[in-house]
C-alpha cells in the first residue's frame, strides 16, 4: 500500500536516505503493542521503541477493493507465537508504516491498518505468518438506519 509518490522516492537512482517498514502488533489483552523494524537496529519513532526483527511485508495491491497481504516474520525466540498463541476475544490490528531511517518520526506513507485473519505457525523455519486484511474506511458496519433515504435524501438523488 505504499503511494506513486513514494515508489518513486524509494526506487530513485541516486539517493542517500534509507528506508525502513515499521510494524506494529496490537490486541487489547495486551499491555503494550509488539513493535518491530526490519533493521538490524531498533529505533524509536513517535515516542515508541521498535526492535530490530527480519520480517516480509506483502501489503496486496493498492487498488484492490479488499485488499489482503501478509507479513512473515522471524520468531525464534517464539515471543510473537507465544502472544498470539494465547489470544482470545477478537483478532490482532496489523499497523505498517514506512520511514526513513534518518527521520523516523515523520512517515512517508502510513500507518496502513490491517486486521489479522489466518495465522500460521512454522516451527522448523522459526517463522510467523500472519494473513492480513486491510481495514478501509468504509470497511465499518454502521448498522441499517445508519444511511437511509430519510436521514440522508441527498445521498439517494
């Protein structure tokens, strides 16, 4: 999910800037987020410490009307297994975001929030897999009085 503006920025020639995707893991069970940076050090963006973890970020096209992805994370110290592992209620929010190193607290593009669908598990490789749905705008359900000819006349022509 990352605009035409920033392909350009990122796929540029010449360029001196390095770029990082930031990913945040959050569940209201839990006290603190699971934060991560797919660098080989952590940084802190927005008064948060995200730590260093390979990860591969397949946000899904842009442009599609649902758009899914996934996220396969490194995780052999199994701490992320373990939190999900041990959810109940409803599923994770999956936030990306994509910044500059050297500027960590001004985005390029997001968060881009997704929800959590399928996750899978692959203790041979050490490694997570979490299916992600992105969460549009339009994506809530506002119930059947919400929109209706009535309240809104201009919405119906």
């Amino acid at each position: 999910m990352i605009t035409e503006a920033t392909k350009r920025e990122l796929l540029a020639p010449q360029t001196s800037k390095l770029f990082a995707n930031l990913v945040e893991i959050r569940h209201d069970a839990w006290p603190t987020p699971l934060r991560f940076i797919d660098a080989q050090i952590g940084v802190v963006s927005d008064g948060a410490y995200y730590s260093p973890r390979a990860f591969d970020v397949s946000p899904g096209d842009v442009n599609a009307k649902d758009a899914t992805g996934s996220l396969t994370m490194d995780d052999v110290d199994r701490a992320i297994t373990w939190a999900l592992q041990n959810l109940s209620g409803p599923a994770p929010s999956v936030y990306l975001t994509y910044i500059r190193i050297d500027d960590p607290d001004e985005p390029i593009d997001g968060p881009f929030p997704y929800e959590v669908g399928e996750v899978h598990f692959n203790p041979n490789s050490g490694q997570v897999e979490l299916q992600l749905k992105r969460i549009g705008r339009f994506d809530y359900n506002l119930g059947t009085d919400a929109y209706s000819a009535n309240l809104f006349p201009g919405l119906y022509g």
